[in-house]
C-alpha cells in the first residue's frame, strides 16, 4: 500500500478546477457558442461602423480652382476641381455634384445648389467659434448610454448565468451520480467547491476578457478611437469588477444547487440566486438615466460589477469611487463565499428531499 | 483492520444499524450479506464516513478513523457514478492525481487497471456510452486507482457476466492479498462464498453472523454426512442414524461423529464406496436458516418495525 502523499489543500482545488475548465473547453456546445458570441460583437461594432461612416460620406461640390485652393480641405465635403464657375454650375444641373462652390464675399464662397441645400456643406463652410468645455457631458446622447448600459449589463448577465448554471449543473450531477462521495473519499469539501469556483470563474473571466478584447480591437480597427476613449476605463474596470462578482454569484449557485439531489430540483432552487443575477442588467437598463438609482447600484455588491462601469461611462464618477464599491464587493465576496461553502458542505452528502436553508446552516453533515 | 464498534445509526424513526460491531481483517476479503435494507449500505457509508453515527465508532488498526486516514480508502458506493461525458481513463486518471499521484503515474496506473478489468480497449469513451457492466468495471477501477489501503464496494458484482465476475474478482482478492482489508455487499451469495475468506450477515441492523467462512459453515453444518455407495438401505437399521434422504445407492444422513465412521466402516465391508463426506451447507442454505430462525426478516427494517431481539 503505497500511497502518495495527498494534495494539499490548494493543489487539489487546482486539479478540480482544471477538470472544470478542460471539460467545458472539450465540449462542442461551449466552444461554439462562444465563438458566436464573440463574432456577433464584432459584427455589432463592425456595422454599426459602417452605418456611422454612410452618414457621413463626403459630401460632392465643384468648385473652380481658385475657390478650391481658397477653402482647402472641408470636412464631410468632397471638393471637385473644375476649370470655372460654369463648369461648376454644369455639373449641379447634372447632379454630378450636390453645390458649386463660387467666389464670393471676402474669404466665404457662395454656394449654389439645385433644390436642397446640404447642411454639411454649410456646416463646413461655417465658422464656429473656439468652445472649450470644461465638464465635458461626455455620453450626453441618450441613445449611446442606452447601449453601453445594455451592452454592459447584457454580458454580465449573460456569462453570469452561463457558468453559474454551469457550476449549479455540475454540483447537483456529482451528488446525483453520487460521485461526489468518491470525490469526497479524496479531497476536502471546500477544494470541491473551490475547486468548482475558481475553473469557472477563470473560463468566465476568459471569456470577458475575449469580448472586451474583440471589442477594443474592432473599435480601434473601424477607427472609432472617439468611441474607445469613452469606453476604455470602464471596460477596463468592467473586467474587475466582474472577476469579483462572478466569485460572488458562483458561490451562491454552488450552495444553492447543494441542497438538492435531482435535476428536476435545481431550476427552483437556483431561482433566486438567477433574479439576483439578472437584477443588475434591469437596473441599468430601465434607470440609466436616473443618477440616484445608479449611484446606489453602483455600491451594491450584486449590482455594482454593471452598474460602477456604466457611471463611469456616463461620467461625474471620482477616482476613489470605483476602489471603495470594489472593497465593498470583495468584504461581501469573502463574506459570501464562507457562508455558501457552510452550506455547501452540510448538504452535498445529503441525498433525498431537498434541505431546508436553515437545516443547512444549523445541523452538522449527515 | 478495519473494526466496527457498537454501531448505531436511526433515521427518523427507523433504525438502520442497532449496535453492529465486526471486524474486516487486512490481507482477507470479507463478504457483507443482508436483504434488502438491512443495513449493508448505511454500514459502508459510515465506514467511508459519507454518514455519521449516532452512537459507536469505526477504527482503522486500533485508532479511530478520521478524513486525513480515509483518504487512503477505495470507495464504490451503492449507487454508481461517473461523470457521464468524461473520458473513462481521463476519469481514472482524475482521481488517481486528486490522491497525489502525479500525471504520468496516474494515467499509467488507470491504464493498467483497465488492462486487469478488460476494459482497455474503452478507455478512450465516455463513460456514458459504455455498457452497464462496462461501467461497473470502470466503477471498480476507480475505487482501486489510488492503490487503497482498505476497500469499501457496495455490491460490485450487481449486472455484472460470469467473466466479467471473475475478472473483477480476481483484481479484489489480488487487492486483498497486498495486505488490504477488502469490505464488499453482494446479494450473489454463490459469488460471495467463492470469493470471501470472512463473511458477515445483517439482517434488520444487527450483525445475525459473523465469522470466517469455514468457520461459519463448520458451525450450521451439525450432523450431517453423505453417503454414496452401492447400496444404502441398511442405513435405517443402524441405531443412532437418522436418515434425511435416501435414494437407491446415495442416502443424507445425520449422526454423530463416531456413528459417521462406523457406518463408513461397515459401507466399505458391503462394497466400494464412491463418496462419504459431512454434508456442509452452502452460504445460501445458511443464510435461509438465519433469516427463518430470527423473527428478522427483510421487511423489518422497511417497515420501521422494532426488530425483536
């Protein structure tokens, strides 16, 4: 009988993470659905890229060359050098091109058009004078923070569930198949549900991390630096906090799924944990442009990971804010996962009819 | 050895184990009989510490048992599992690394485990595609992968084939002769009587016997010879002998020891005699007698009834 030493503590929640994470990257379902996942946000910023620049195609004028040498380069506007002005106003006629720029009053030409006057054509023509801004409304457009809140909220909510079920699935499989008594014949409980935590939280955190990634790389490829620099910090925050919260959330969905014994159990039992799951995509979408609600959704552990980037997006958000909301996170993390792994271990031996929450935390295993 | 002391466990209102004590001897495979619901299973999971008991107490060469040492023990509990999806030799060598063996080792030793099992040639399959008793042998690998120092299986032959009976028990008798106390259930009373040096019988939670199998049926066998010869009808003439069963040159019959060898004697005087044995039960016979004999019977412990002592 010459067994080996066994794992310390660490090493065995490192090999139970490692067939967590394995098993779910050998299997065809994830895989793919991951990849569409990530081709679909770049289809997103690539179309959405290509919708912004059909509006602001160049604008088409004609203009003689000394009118043309004149005004220079115009933004929105594509200036066609023709030899005079009737030259110019020939191609209006033709539609060719949408004005004819001509000489006019001091350094201003006249513009002639055919029926309409196209605004970029004016605007680039007119002089504005220098604004500096100080407080920059950097997402005032309504519409923009809709989107970075529900995109945001959306893959929280998303990864969230997916691996939570996932981590849910496998507890409530292993006592089904009553591999968790041999499991637990050779390592501790709390490397089981450790274990269990870690490998998805680290595919979950993968998989953010290739969103977001995708997401730069396609903003930066489409040349939408503008969008990039608004985003930037709180993707970069997004991804923290999320490595936080998911622990948070998984360890609930591990000490939920504990206390039964059958599939047909899990959907109820893990209902709660799902609303708390959901609730931060709801907040910041109905109340994205409500401050008051957002502040505070920003400092609630579950609602925080979703809630901090988008106010971070919006602006008006001090340095220290996003430190404290994440020392709050990690206190009820850490509070959190010693209460679920409680749980955890006085129900996972515990087949048959669901346990009660209040028998869990009260009596000792078996 | 691995000793069970004054074992109680009750759930609820039923009790499932009332004061069991015995004894599973390292190097010996020790063969668990009971019907259904007498206990076996309750017996083993306390054993593996899956369950607590109310009162009494499991040790392992004299100290009690805690975590730390029951990681060193191999485990098939009653009701099987595997992860569905994973690789039969991916799951061996799973566990094997989760008991501190290193990768390399690891999946040698589940290779070389299903080599013994005959079950190689799978170890590259789900084991949700494997037969039923396809999985039972690889439930057999897993509970010997860590090279345990005791060995706990709940029914390991159920569904299994002759062959591959033998195969599996063949791998558990090498376990047991490696100096291992080997702790296996079985309703198969023939496998178990082929197999087991010991044997202990349940019935309603309390131990009904226990012993070696020699011993065991030394003890039920009473009085009883054979006696296979040409003719035999004599027999009832002879005083002090009590003929059972009698056909026309074979007769069953009980006495005592000394009247046994006379009537050898006195068989060999009236020609040649073919076979002249004590008759010595079978484990099924026994086990009959000891669940006809108490007012035990497999139903007690089903319906919550108190087991009359």
């Amino acid at each position: 009988m010459s067994a080996p030493t066994p794992p310390s503590l660490g090493a065995a929640t490192l090999l139970v993470a490692g067939r967590e994470i394995t098993t779910q990257l050998r299997s065809k379902a994830f895989l793919i659905s991951s990849a569409l996942l990530l081709l679909a946000v770049l289809a997103g910023i690539v179309v959405s890229s290509l919708l912004a620049g059909r509006d602001s195609a160049a604008v088409p004028v004609a203009a003689p060359t000394a009118v043309a040498a004149q005004v220079g380069e115009l933004k929105g506007v594509d200036v066609q050098q023709v030899p005079d002005e009737d030259a110019a106003l020939a191609k209006v006629r033709d539609g060719s091109v949408k004005a004819a720029l001509l000489p006019g009053t001091g350094s201003v030409p006249r513009v002639v058009v055919l029926t309409s006057t196209p605004q970029a054509v004016v605007d680039a023509l007119t002089v504005t004078p220098k604004v500096d801004v100080l407080e920059p409304d950097r997402a005032g457009d309504g519409v923009v923070r809709y989107v970075v809140s529900l995109a945001f909220g959306l893959v929280f909510m998303m990864a969230a569930i997916t691996f939570g079920s996932t981590i849910a699935q496998n507890t409530v499989t292993e006592k089904q198949t009553r591999i968790v008594e041999i499991l637990l014949s050779a390592v501790p409980v709390r490397a089981l549900l450790a274990g269990k935590v870690v490998g998805n939280s680290v595919l979950a955190l993968g998989q953010i991390t290739a969103l977001v990634s995708v997401a730069v790389i396609g903003l930066a490829a489409t040349g939408r630096d503008d969008v990039l620099t608004l985003v930037g910090a709180p993707l970069a925050w997004f991804v923290i906090f999320f490595a936080v919260g998911f622990v948070l959330l998984a360890s609930i969905y591990a000490a939920s799924a504990a206390l039964v014994s059958r599939m047909e159990d899990l959907g109820a039992v893990i209902q709660p944990v799902t609303w708390l799951t959901i609730a931060p995509y709801f907040v910041v979408v109905f109340f994205n442009d409500n401050p008051v609600v957002l502040a505070v959704a920003s400092y609630v552990p579950f609602s925080a990971p979703v809630a901090m980037p988008v106010r971070m997006f919006v602006g008006g958000v001090g340095w220290a804010e996003p430190l404290i909301s994440l020392v709050l996170l990690v206190v009820a993390t850490v509070a959190v996962v010693l209460l679920a792994a409680r749980i955890y271990e006085r129900s996972v031996l515990r087949t048959g009819p669901r346990v009660r929450l209040a028998e869990a935390l009260r009596r000792s295993a078996g | 050895m691995i000793e069970l002391e004054h074992v109680t466990r009750t759930f609820g209102e039923r009790r499932a184990l009332d004061d069991v004590s015995f004894v599973v001897r390292r190097g010996r495979t020790t063969g668990f009989v009971g019907g259904n619901g007498a206990g076996k299973t309750t017996a083993m999971r306390i054993v593996m510490g899956v369950l607590t008991p109310d009162a009494g107490q499991v040790r392992l060469d004299g100290r009690v048992l805690d975590p730390a040492t029951r990681r060193g023990f191999g485990y098939m509990p009653e009701e099987r599992g595997l992860y569905p999806k994973m690789k039969v030799v991916d799951q061996l060598a799973f566990l094997a690394r989760l008991h501190g063996y290193d990768a390399s080792t690891a999946r040698a030793r589940a290779m070389d485990l299903l080599e013994r099992l005959d079950l190689a040639a799978r170890a590259g399959d789900p084991v949700d595609s494997l037969s039923l008793g396809n999985q039972q042998r690889a439930q057999v690998a897993a509970a010997l992968v860590h090279d345990p120092d005791v060995l706990v299986l709940d029914e390991p032959f159920s569904g299994l084939d002759p062959i591959a009976v033998d195969a599996v028990a063949s791998v558990l008798v090498a376990h047991a002769r490696a100096g291992a106390p080997v702790l296996f259930s079985s309703h198969q009373l023939d496998v178990v009587e082929r197999l087991c040096d010991d044997l202990v019988i349940i019935a309603g939670g309390r131990v009904v016997a226990a012993g070696s199998r020699e011993e065991l049926r030394a003890a039920h066998a009473g009085s009883r010879f054979e006696l296979v010869a040409s003719d035999t009808g004599w027999l009832r003439e002879v005083p002090g002998v009590q003929v059972v069963e009698f056909a026309a040159d074979e007769a069953v019959f009980d006495a005592d020891e000394a009247t046994a060898q006379e009537v050898l004697r006195a068989a060999l005087v009236r020609g040649p005699v073919r076979r002249f044995g004590p008759v010595v039960p079978t484990l099924a016979e026994i086990f009959r007698e000891l669940m006809a004999d108490g007012a035990v019977h497999d139903g007690a412990a089903h319906d919550g009834a108190q087991v009359a002592a």
